[in-house]
C-alpha cells in the first residue's frame, strides 16, 4: 500500500501536508498582513485563498499552536 | 416558501477532558461554513471549551458520561446547544454570577459563564437537578458570506 | 476486568458537500489523541473525505439526509464508521473495484474505495439497497502515545 500512496501523492492526487506549526505560522503572517492591506480583520476564507488551503484545516492548525488567548485581553483589560 | 438555509449537526462523546479539545476543534470546523474571522472562531472555541469543561467537572464530576453538543446555522447565525445528562444546576442565577463556584480549587474559578457570555451574544441554561444540563449559546458572525456556493471546491 | 482503554465519539450531520470539511477535521481532531504523524492524519482525513463524498453523492444523490460518524480508540486503533441511510450498494465487491462507478462523470472516478484501502489497514462494507450503507475502516497509530495525560497540551 506504500506504493499506492506514493503514486497518489506524486501525481499530486493527494496534496502532501506540510505540519500543523508550519501551517499556523503561514496562518498568522498572512493574517497580520491581510489585516494591513484590508485594514481589518480577514476572513478565514481570505486567509484559506492566500494560502490555497480549506477554512476548515486552518481551524485545525490554529487549534495546534493554542490560540486561545483572546479571553485575557477581553477579560482583564 | 421558507428560503433560508440552514445547516445542523450533533456530536456526542464521552466526558472526558481529553475531549474538550475535540469538541472545541468540532464546532469551529463547522462554523467555519460562515466565514468567520479568527477571533470569531477563538471566541467560539473559548466558549464551547468552557460548557465542555463544565459538563465534564461539575455535571458527572469526572465520572463518565455522554456530552452531547448540537450546532445549527441559520443564515449569519450559529446556535450551539452543549448538554449533559449530570447532577444539575440547583440554582441558576447564583450559578451564572462572575466568580461563583461550587470549586474553588479550580483555575479561572467562577468565570466559566461570565467567559461564555463575554465571547457570545447570547447564553441560555435550562438545569434540573438529578437530569442534567443544556447551555445553548448564539453569535452572529459579522462579515458572514452566508453558506458557501459548493463544495465542489473541496477537491480543487 | 478490562483494562483497555477507550474513548468513542459519534456525528450526525447534513448530506451537504459545505460539510465533507467539518467532518473531515473533526475526525481528525479526534484522532489527535494518539499521537499520530502528520502523514497519518491525512491518511485518515482522505479515507473519511472519501466516505463522506460517497454518502452524498451516491447514497443520497444530493438529495437531503443525514451521515452518521462512529469513531472509536482502543489503545493504538481507531476505527472510523461512515453511515447513511441512503440507495445502497447493490454488488459491494464489484463497486469496491479500482476503477468501477456509477457516476463516471465525477472527478478521481472510481478511486475512492481504492484510496481508503490504501490509508486506512482496514475497510469493510455493509450495505443493503434501500436501506443504507456503512464503511467501516481501521488503522493502527504506529508511534501511539496511547491516550494523552489530559488535553491540556492543546492549549500549550
Ligand atoms: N454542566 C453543569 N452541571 C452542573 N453544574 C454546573 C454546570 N455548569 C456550571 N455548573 C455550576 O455553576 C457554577 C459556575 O460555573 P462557572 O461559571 O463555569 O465557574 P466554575 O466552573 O469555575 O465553577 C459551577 O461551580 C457549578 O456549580
Ligand atoms: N455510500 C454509498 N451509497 C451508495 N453507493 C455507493 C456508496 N459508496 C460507494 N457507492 C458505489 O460504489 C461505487 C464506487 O465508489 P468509489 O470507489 O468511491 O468511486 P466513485 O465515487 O468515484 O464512483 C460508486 O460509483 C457507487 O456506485
Ligand atoms: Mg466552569
Ligand atoms: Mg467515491
């Protein structure tokens, strides 16, 4: 079955996945300079078409860095 | 003619905190059907996690039970209902104070509900005690370009 | 006594391709537990897309339904069931074929039970005309922490 994957994979049938921390870290500096270009927040499908990815793999990514920290700024600012 | 479109899921898992990532990671992929921005999705995320963390602790008090989380969206909408079959709430309204807990020895004492109401627009528990635990929160997302046309864009 | 280890959940969303996504990560998210490679997970994120497609698109034919998602860990395993209620399978060995389908003017035709074989150790079928279908698939985690300690590391 390693064969079959391989094919698959070099015929670009399947898109080999770069790690989670790679893909968050693309996920945050795209984010920050959309955010300069747009003058506001991005959207995830802005963020999604920059980086030729789906919304919902970059939720995923995010989640592997822990972005969980709007609560203190909200909360105790 | 009702003309507007919607979306539903559920999720049921077992209460334990090795979960609440899954469920929180859940609910956003699905959310992620309105566009939302980041901090949209962190919000949703703190939010869910705190229900979870609550079902988990002070509903079946880490003994094992079902979770069950329900999401609707409705056009700019999210809707999402988190359910335990626990000990209940005696008292919602003390409950729901910032800083009230039945732990004290916990991180972050008191402000799960006080986070869940800051992070969305809306927070509803409905509790008896001895049958358990449904918090259903909503949040409009801002620049929501509604469902996606198709997934055909999946396998691009 | 049965010192094994598990931890199940289960989803039940729309027949609508917006969640081919929502279901794929949230398996994922899931699978996170024990510990596996990066190309691991998108093995068995491909196998689920793959199942998730079929159910909407031959099982419903786009028409509105429900698919179920059964996920159980036991120490190094998860195995991941996708339902419907939905047409069925007449001949499952013949539909199994690299190459056979129905539908031959969709993209990658014919190849999606090939590419479950293919990421996942396991793949069995049950399916009745009329009454619906269930893939079910297996993998082994090979460098599986088993269960992580507690979630907490996600917030890391
Ligand atoms: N699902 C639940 N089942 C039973 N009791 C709950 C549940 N959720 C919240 N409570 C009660 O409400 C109180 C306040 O909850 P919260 O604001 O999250 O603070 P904390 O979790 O830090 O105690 C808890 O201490 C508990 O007594
Ligand atoms: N959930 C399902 N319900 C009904 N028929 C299915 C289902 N899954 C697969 N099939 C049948 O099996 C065939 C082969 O499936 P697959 O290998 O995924 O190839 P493809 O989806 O490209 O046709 C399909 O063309 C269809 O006839
Ligand atoms: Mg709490
Ligand atoms: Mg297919």
């Amino acid at each position: 079955t390693g064969e079959v994957k391989r094919f698959l994979r070099d015929d670009g049938m399947i898109k080999v996945s770069r790690s989670l921390k790679e893909i968050a870290n693309k996920v945050r500096i795209t984010k920050d300079s959309l955010n300069g270009t747009l003058n506001r927040e991005p959207t995830l499908e802005e963020i999604a078409q920059e980086l030729n990815m789906e919304r919902e793999d970059i939720v995923m990514a995010l989640e592997a860095v822990g972005e969980v920290e709007s609560l203190q700024k909200t909360i105790y600012q | 003619m009702n003309t507007k479109q919607t979306n539903e899921m559920q999720i049921e898992f077992d209460s334990k905190s090795e979960n609440e990532g899954f469920a929180r990671v859940a609910v956003a992929a699905f959310l992620t059907q309105l566009n939302p921005t980041v901090e949209e999705v962190a919000d949703v995320k703190t939010a869910v996690s705190e229900a979870v963390t609550n079902s988990i602790i002070h509903g079946y008090e880490k003994k094992r039970g079902k979770i069950f989380i329900r999401c609707i969206m409705q056009e700019d909408e999210i809707v999402v209902s988190i359910s335990d079959k626990g000990k209940g709430i005696a008292d919602i309204k003390k409950a729901m104070e910032p800083l009230f807990t039945t732990k004290p020895e916990l991180e972050r004492s008191g402000m799960g509900f006080a986070f869940m109401e800051a992070f969305m627009d809306q927070v509803d528990v409905i509790s008896e005690v001895g049958i358990g635990t449904t918090v259903t929160m909503k949040k409009k997302i801002e620049n929501s370009s509604t469902f996606r046309v198709s997934g055909d864009e999946l396998n691009g």
